[in-house]
C-alpha cells in the first residue's frame, strides 16, 4: 500500500480550556454586625483578620466586594454556606457569584 492511501490525513489536536471562573460577592446590608461578617470570611475564605476587615469594610462602603474567584462549583459551594451560616444567627447576610468576563 502506498502512503496516499495509508496515512491519516487528520491530526487529532487536543485542546484543553481553563475553566471559567466565579467571584463570589458579599453583598451589604443594614443588620449583619460588622464583626460576624469578618468571622464568616476568615472562617469560610480562610482570609486573614486584616483580609477580611478589608473586604468587609468596602463591601460596607460601596455596596459590595469582590471575595475571591473560583471554579463554579467552588464558588457556589462557599456562597452558600456563607450565607447560609448569616441564616443560621437570623442576619440576611448574603454572598452572591457571577461569572468572569
Ligand atoms: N453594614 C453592616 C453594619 O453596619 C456591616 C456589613 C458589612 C454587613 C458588609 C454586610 O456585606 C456586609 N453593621
């Protein structure tokens, strides 16, 4: 057999794409006292005191703060339990994720 006939005409290329990422956003609100949200980002998004106050303080200003990104599942996840942990003491603190551009 000559090669016309026996060798593949197509390369198989694989292409391998990151993953989208997600912010998670903390959202402000009126009632969540100030030291429980610092508390629920150390212990949720292993921030420092410093980290934490920093992202509290400007979500507390501004409206809102970018947390951190992760994968989608990730970032629902830590969402969740987040604001599922303000639930919890009766606070409507509320941790909210969107995709990156
Ligand atoms: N605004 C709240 C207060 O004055 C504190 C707070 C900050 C609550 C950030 C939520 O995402 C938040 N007690």
């Amino acid at each position: 057999m000559n090669d016309a006939v026996t060798k593949p005409k197509t390369r198989v290329r694989t292409k391998v794409e990151r993953p989208r990422l997600y912010k998670v956003i903390l959202v402000n609100d009126d009632f969540t006292p100030r030291d429980f949200v610092v508390m629920i980002l150390k212990a949720e998004f292993r921030m420092t005191e410093d980290e934490a106050y920093k992202v509290m303080i400007t979500a507390h200003k501004l409206g809102v703060c970018v947390v951190a990104v992760f994968t989608r599942d990730v970032a629902e996840t830590k969402a969740t339990r987040a604001t599922d942990a303000g639930r919890a003491k009766g606070y409507p603190l509320l941790f909210t994720t969107e995709p990156e551009e």
